[in-house]
C-alpha cells in the first residue's frame, strides 16, 4: 500500500494511500485514515474531489478530510498517474 500523501496537523497524522488493488480502477482516487483507523475512507479524485466511502471516519473528519484533498488535489492526482504508471510513488508530507 504506497503511501502517497501524508498531513500532519498538531492533533492528528492523515495518511492517504493506495491500495495494490487499485490499480485495476480507473478512475482516480485515495483511501484516507489515521493511525488506529482500520476501515479507511475513500475520495474520489475525479472529477470533483467527493467523499466515495465513508469508512470509520466521522463527519467531521471527512469534512477535514475532504478540504485537505481539495488542496492538494493536483498533487494527489500526479500521485495517482505515477501509482497507475507502475512508478515508485514517495510519500508527499505537509505539516499544518
């Protein structure tokens, strides 16, 4: 599961990754948690930044989530190119 995106705020760490199975899908997308979360949320990445699966998140958190996406939302897609591409994908870490 590559890592693709990693923000981390004074609160919480997000992680944004994809699974090895993902590949099969065509349209782009992320699966999203935080540490302890097992039932990850899934964005759609395209072609609008959506919420596709819910998971353990609350509403709050996709809310968060969400916006996150929202704003790296190129850098998330060239993450996805590189993915689909069977290219090493290197996580992109931001700090709030």
């Amino acid at each position: 599961m590559p890592k693709a995106f990693i923000y981390a705020t004074a609160k919480v760490i997000w992680t944004f990754l994809f699974y090895g199975t993902d590949n099969n899908e065509n349209r782009a997308h992320v699966h999203v948690g935080k540490a302890g979360v097992v039932d990850l949320g899934k964005i759609w990445l395209e072609p609008e930044v959506e919420i596709a699966k819910k998971g353990e998140l609350t509403d709050k958190q996709i809310a968060q989530v969400l916006g996150i996406a929202k704003r790296f939302q190129k850098e998330l897609l060239e993450q996805w190119v590189k993915f689909k591409a069977g290219e090493k994908v290197k996580s992109i870490k931001v700090k709030e």
